[in-house]
C-alpha cells in the first residue's frame, strides 16, 4: 500500500497573517477570484452539497444557484492572497466587493 500525505499540513505561505488595518490589499474581488469561488461551490453542489434555502426554486442549474448564494451573501467562505516576501492576508466574503459580469 503506497503512503498517503492526507494527515500533511501543507503550508503555502511562510510569513505571517496580515489581519485588519496591516493588510496591503484592497477589498475588492476581482472576477478571477468571484469566478474560482462560483466554480467551488458549484463542483460542491454537484457533488451532493444541499442548495441555501432561500435559494429561488426558478433558477434553472446549479450555476445560477451557486451565483444567487454568492452575490446575496450566503456562501461563508474566505479568499487568502500571499505576498512574495511570504505574509498572507485573509478576506472573508462577507467583506470585500464582489465584481459582477456584465452579461
């Protein structure tokens, strides 16, 4: 049986947490990071994951349910952007602007 790395802790950033006032970023999502977190939550309810309750019982797939929880604010999740000196700084949803394409 080959060995595992699932009880791992992989660390991808060195430096420390940037929290509150020290963070260097804006808070703003951009579309590349609104777009990654609609494809998680998407892959998640395809993979069995029950949908908000809230959610409109018109919205065709699961595309749109992913979006209508992520623009009205139910999804909690965070993003976590590093710097090259190794620091990382956490946002949660609930505080940056979301982005929206223009269809």
């Amino acid at each position: 049986m080959l060995p595992t790395i699932r009880n791992w802790r992989v660390k991808l950033y060195s430096g420390r947490e940037l929290e509150g006032d020290e963070r260097r970023t804006m808070p703003y999502m951009p579309l590349y990071e609104v777009y990654s977190a609609l494809k998680a939550r998407q892959k998640q309810l395809e993979g069995g994951d029950k949908v908000h309750s809230d959610c409109p019982p018109e919205l065709a797939n699961l595309t749109e349910c992913a979006e209508w929880e992520f623009y009205n604010g139910k999804l909690d999740g965070s993003i976590t952007r590093g710097h090259p000196n190794g620091d990382y700084e956490v946002w949660k949803f609930s505080e940056v602007i979301k982005s929206k394409q223009e269809k």
